[in-house]
C-alpha cells in the first residue's frame, strides 16, 4: 500500500522524501485540489484557488512550496525567508505551519509561526536563527516588519490564505503593505472559499496570469447537510439550546455566536447548565484556544462555542451537529459554519436559531443557498412546564406562533409526529439520564425557566 500511496502523489511529480511524508501521515490518495495545483505550482504558475478547509488546500500548497524550497538552495548560503504563508486567523496560521512540519518533516527546511496576543520574543528568537517558511497573520508581521525582525527581499513564494476572511477582519490594507515590500519576481498564490468584489480586485493585483481552480464545495455540502430553523424570540434561544443539548446524539457541537460577548454569555449559560463547554473567540489567550481546541477534537469538550472568526479553518473532524445561535449577518458565514460537520463524506446536521430581528439574514443566506431551511418547532410553555413541575403534557399552554406559515413544501411540523431533530419527544419523564447531562442543577434550569418567562433578554 505504501508504495502505492506515493506513487499516486508521485504521478504528480511530487519528489520522495515528501510523498513518505504523506504516506506516513496516511494519505491514500490526492485531494481533487491537490491534483490540480501541484503541477502548476510546482511549473511555478500562479493559482487563485477558490477552496475552503477541508478540501486539502494546505497541503495543495505546501508540498510545492517544500519541494521548491528544498530543490533550490537559498541564494545567499544563509538561511532567509524564502516562503511566506499569510492567514486571516492565529489557528489557521498555527494549523498551516503544523502542517509544513509534517510534510516537510524528512527535509532540512526550518518553518516558524507569528501572529498576535502573545509575547513576540519567542518569536523573534526563532527568526533570529533563520527560518526558511513564515506563516504569519498580518498585524504581527507588519509589527515585526517595522521593527526589523522580518526581512522579505528573499521571498521567492507567497500564499494568501483565506483571502475573504482577511477582507472580513478589515485585513486587505494590511495586506497590501506586506505585498509592497516583496520581491516584484515571485510565485503568489491567493486561496478563498468565497470571491467577493474587493477580493477578486486584491487577486488581479497580485496574481500574473494565474490558473484558476475552483473546488467550492458549497453546493455538496449544503445538499449533504441537514438544515433546519427554529424561529423564536431573542430572549428563548438560550432555553431552546440547552433543551437541544439533553441529547446525546448532540455528540459534538459547535454553536456559533455573532459575537465574543454572545459567546462567553452563551458558554457560561452552558456550564451553569451541567454540559462540558468551552468558548473560543478572540479575546481568548492563544494557550486557552489551544486547550479549549484540544479537548473538544479529544471528546473531553462536548461544546465549543465560538464566533465565525475564531472558528475559520479549523480543521476539526466529526462534528455530530453546528448549532447558529445567532445567524451570521454575512450569508457566506453560513456556507462556512455548516460547513464544519459533514466533512469527510459524513451526513451532519446544522440547526439555526432565527429570532425576528434576523428574518433579513436568513433571507439572505436561503437566497444564496438556493433552498429553504425546514421549520422546527419547540413548544416552549411546555419546556417550562415540563420542567418546573415534571409533568410536562397535562400543563402545557397553547404554543405560540411566532410567524405564522412561511414557505409551501418546508413545513413538516403540524401533525406533531414530525421527526425530531434530536430524535426525543417532549414527554419524556425528566429522569431521562440524557436529561442528568445537561441540566443536573435544579436551580440552573429554574433559573433559565424564569428567563424563558421573562423573554426580555437578548444575548
Ligand atoms: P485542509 O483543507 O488543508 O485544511 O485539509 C483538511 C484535512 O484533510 C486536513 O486534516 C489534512 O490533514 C487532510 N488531508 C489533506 N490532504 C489529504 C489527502 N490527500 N488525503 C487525506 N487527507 C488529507
């Protein structure tokens, strides 16, 4: 199998010392980008790839670039940056380099990492004992690069990794000062799994006569994913989550929030509530992503909450079910956090929570994925019921309707059969064991009971 496996990435002309890289790490064979960039990459063409995470864009450049690097000793004899890897968010940087270490890992090519939020020292010790791949997020490098540390007149190839999260984060000024001080003779390639306006002009400015490859996997993905809506009020969304939780086929959850506030609203909200959660956004220190990252990819952490940012190009595999507490205001945000379970060929389940005021983004967002997400309903005077006094169908209330019928052909609620997304009905007694997981504090659901009641609060 072995040497099967590397002559599969050995057709592609990628040379040995990489290919038992890749046949260690247990690559059978190349991804569909794989197969269409390395050549042109490795013939030294400039690509503009339209691709997401997931699809192996990483290794579609990286291999390349290693090769390159290793085939062509450095000019001067002494080590200097000869490839530089830009990218939107710290994981997604620390993820690349990860990835250049184990590719590259039988080649005597030094990589290092930059990015903010963390002390620069240590980083500027590692540039300091030369390095021949940077990956690096904008701020950190321009700073690095004002102060000196940074020397780019010896770049040779430059990526630009998820060019739309960059135009996102307010990065594509920084981004075109770094361009300024690269060699104008160079190999760029620029990667985004969405093309905004400002993006394709960012491209055409720093691309020659690239080869275009698109593998968007949008369409796939949205058709494989399993896509439902709850409408309800701003103030019941928390309720409505933790109710969601007490199943365990909820296995591994991201729940996305619009904001870093909403996040760490959300995720206390979750531990007062029994379930194991971690939130990860910005204002996180880079160890406690890491951590919170680490023990929600080993199972210890059943929830991570996190904001769109703080989530981009992560690569974590088996996610059972996306949970959009708030909608993304930006439609291709959606594509991107739905896009995090169903990998690798799994079906998965992504479930949104639209409060009125966010009628406009699920519009948008139904508009771009050319298909209506199916209604769920909760009783929620029955959630309440249920749990303040155990006996949940006797006391429930009138359900109420919050926005009456929308769409022809989504509905699949009202004869109260319908399947449920979590596969449990309502009824079911409160010493359900599933129940134990996620609210085995009395007085923390009683606490969200009164909240639920109160319908004031937005988070
Ligand atoms: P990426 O889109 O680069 O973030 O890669 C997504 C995931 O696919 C990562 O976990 C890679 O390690 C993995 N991967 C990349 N290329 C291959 C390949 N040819 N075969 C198997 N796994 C791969």
């Amino acid at each position: 199998m072995s040497s099967n496996v590397q002559s599969n990435f050995t057709a592609l002309g990628i040379i040995e010392p990489l290919s038992r890289a890749l046949a260690e790490a247990g690559y059978v064979d190349p991804s569909p980008i794989q197969t269409r960039a390395i050549p042109f990459l490795l013939a030294e063409r400039d690509l503009l790839g339209i691709a997401q995470t997931g699809t192996g864009k990483t290794a579609a450049f990286a291999l390349p670039i290693l090769q390159r690097l290793s085939t062509a000793p450095a000019a001067s004899g002494s080590r200097s940056i000869r490839a530089l890897i830009i990218a939107p968010t710290r994981e997604l940087a620390l993820q690349i380099q990860t990835s250049f270490k184990n590719y590259g890992r039988h080649l005597p090519l030094r990589t290092a990492v930059i990015f903010g939020g963390v002390g620069q020292n240590p980083q500027v010790e590692t540039l300091k004992r030369g390095v021949d791949i940077l990956v690096a997020t904008p701020g950190r490098l321009l700073d690095l690069m004002g102060q000196g540390f940074v020397k780019l007149g010896n770049v040779t190839t430059v990526v630009f990794d998820e060019a739309d999260r960059m135009l996102d984060m307010g990065f594509i000024p920084d981004v075109r000062r770094i361009v300024a001080a690269l060699p104008k003779a160079r190999q760029s390639a620029l990667f985004s799994a969405t093309m905004p306006g400002e993006v394709a002009g960012l491209a055409a400015d720093l691309l020659r006569d690239p080869i275009r490859i698109d593998i968007s996997p949008k369409v796939i993905t949205v058709e494989r994913i399993d896509q439902r809506v709850f409408f309800v009020e701003a103030g019941q969304k928390r309720a409505l989550l933790v109710d969601l939780l007490r199943d365990a086929a909820l296995a591994r959850v991201i729940v996305f929030t619009r904001t870093k506030h909403g996040a760490n609203k959300v995720a206390m909200h979750l531990e007062r509530a029994g379930a194991e959660v971690e939130a990860i956004h910005g204002n996180k220190s880079q160890n406690a992503r890491q951590r919170a990252l680490a023990s929600f990819k080993a199972g210890t952490t059943r929830v991570l909450v996190a904001t769109d940012v703080a989530a981009r190009g992560l690569d974590i595999p088996e996610v059972s079910h996306v949970i959009n507490f708030d909608l993304p205001n930006v439609a291709e945000s959606y594509v991107h956090r739905i896009g995090r379970t169903a990998r690798a060929g799994a079906d998965g389940i992504a479930l949104s929570f639209c409060d009125p005021s966010e009628r406009a983004y699920l519009r948008d967002i139904e508009r771009l994925i050319r298909r209506s997400l199916t209604i769920e309903k909760r009783n929620f005077a029955r959630i309440a019921e249920h749990d303040t006094e155990g006996t949940p169908e006797r006391h429930a209330r009138p359900q109420k309707e919050h926005h009456g019928s929308r769409r022809q052909g989504s509905h699949n609620h009202q004869d109260g059969r319908k399947k449920s997304v979590h596969n449990r009905r309502r009824s079911e007694p409160r010493e359900d064991p599933q129940h134990a997981t996620v609210a085995p504090n009395g007085g923390a659901w009683q606490d969200l009971v009164t909240k639920l009641h109160e319908r004031q609060e937005r988070v």
